[in-house]
C-alpha cells in the first residue's frame, strides 16, 4: 500500500510538472540577425520575438525564447525539443521535407554587402566568366545554399561559411572575404554599425519568412497559424514590423 501511495504521489508530481511545462512555448532562434532577433542586454527582441510573443499571448502560453546556432534549428524543432522556431526563416522546399512551415510573416530579399568602392557593384557582377570572388555566408542560410549553387560549383568563387550573420561581415571588413550575402534587412542593420560598407541595390533572391513547427504537430500548427491569421488581420503584425524597420 505504501509503495502504491508513492506511486500515486510520484505520477501526481509528474502531472503537475507536465501541467506547469506545459504552459509555456520554446522558442528556437539565431539571435545575430537584427531586426528579426537580437540582444537587447540580456533580453532577446526582434520582429520574430515581438509576433512569437503576440501569437503566445493569443494562444494563453508563456514564451521561452532559447538562442542557438542557425544550423541546430530544425534539428531542435523536429525533434521536439523546442515547439517552433523563428529566425527569419525562409521557407524553402528542402526544409519542408524535414518541418512543417507555419503561414508566411514576411517577405526577405537576399542582398549582398561590399566594401566602399568594390569591383563588385551589381548580383551580375557575381556570375562574370573567370570571376573568383570569396563569398561570406552565414552557415547553412539561403545566402549560402544559392552561392554554394550558383558560384562555387560553378568554379566561378569560394563560399566561405561563418557560424553567424557578423562573423561574415567582419570578414568582409578585414578583407577575408570580398562580399557577404545575406538577407537585407539584417545586411541594413550591419551597415549601419560598421563604416565603409554598402549594401548593392540589385537583389540576390525574394523570400517568404515563417515560423517552423515538428511535423506530426499539425494540431498545434493549426493553433499557430489561426493566431497568426488574426494577428496580421487586426494590422499587429505589420504594427510589429513598423516597429523595427522604417519606411524607405
Ligand atoms: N533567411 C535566411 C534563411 O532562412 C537566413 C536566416 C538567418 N536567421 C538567423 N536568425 N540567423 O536561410
């Protein structure tokens, strides 16, 4: 009987820590790549954390928002160690195979970074016969699947790969590398930190952004997306974004 009784008092405990676990959301991110997500002190903001908040808050859970390399995302997501990730994800057909994409949030351009005065002045400028430009990259992102497609196995350039969005743009800075591509509103924001780089105007690729959820969790990316949908009805997603980025 009194073994019996531990029992019950154990899975009663477990119930209760489940009950508790259960009223929050993890969040997976990268947070190097401002305006989506970025260290404010110790606090992780960004668009992706302002509308994973709003879509939590909507939903009657706590967001836990944890930081992790980009490459680690989907892993952590697919095997249900976080509920979703954010990162300015785009939404491509490989990645699909692997999670479930929630509705789109946000368009991304990818755009490329140079020093002042670089030979490179356009995406064309890319692809010229005989070119062998070094590219920097942030592991594992759009930027580095298309000019690992489309420069290096082309012979037309070397992709070099870092582990995060400003590691690739120092690297540009101590001529490591002659460009970086990477999204743009992040390439805006490194600009803007650092002297004598621009971003090209000509864009590298348009891309959707969504927030990935495990598949077999369709009951939970049903709820995601319905929060998602009122979010961006009542005008609070835009409001989010106007918040970050301003009108050009
Ligand atoms: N949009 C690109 C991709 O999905 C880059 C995203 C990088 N995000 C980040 N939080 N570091 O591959």
């Amino acid at each position: 009987m009194k073994k019996f009784l531990a029992l019950v008092m154990a899975l009663t405990l477990c119930c209760s820590i489940t009950a508790a676990v259960a009223d929050t959301l993890t969040m997976v991110t990268n947070a190097s790549f401002p305006p989506y997500e970025y260290y404010d002190g110790e606090t992780i903001v960004g668009i992706d954390a302002d509308i994973a908040a709003a879509i939590c808050q909507k939903l009657g859970y706590e967001l836990v928002i944890t930081d992790m390399e980009f490459d680690s995302l989907i892993p952590a997501v697919s095997s249900g160690k976080a509920d979703f990730a954010m990162a300015g994800m785009t939404v491509t057909d490989e990645r699909a195979q692997l999670v479930n994409f929630s509705k789109s949030y946000a368009t991304g351009i990818q755009a490329i970074i140079v020093k002042d005065g670089s030979p490179i002045a356009s995406v064309d400028d890319l692809f010229v016969e005989g070119s062998s430009n070094k590219i920097g990259v942030q592991l594992s992102t759009t930027g580095d699947l298309y000019t690992t497609w489309d420069i290096e196995e082309k012979g037309l350039g070397t992709v070099v790969r870092y582990s995060n969005g400003n590691d690739a743009v120092m690297a540009l800075l101590s001529g490591k590398v002659d460009c970086v591509v990477i999204d743009k509103e992040p390439a805006k924001a490194y600009v803007a930190a650092n002297t004598g780089l621009v971003v090209l105007d000509t864009e590298y690729a348009i891309e959707d952004y969504a927030a990935c959820i495990a598949k077999g969790n369709e009951e939970f990316l049903a709820k995601f997306d319905a929060a998602l949908d009122e979010l961006s009805a009542d005008g609070t997603v835009q409001s989010i974004i106007d918040q970050y980025i301003s009108a050009e």
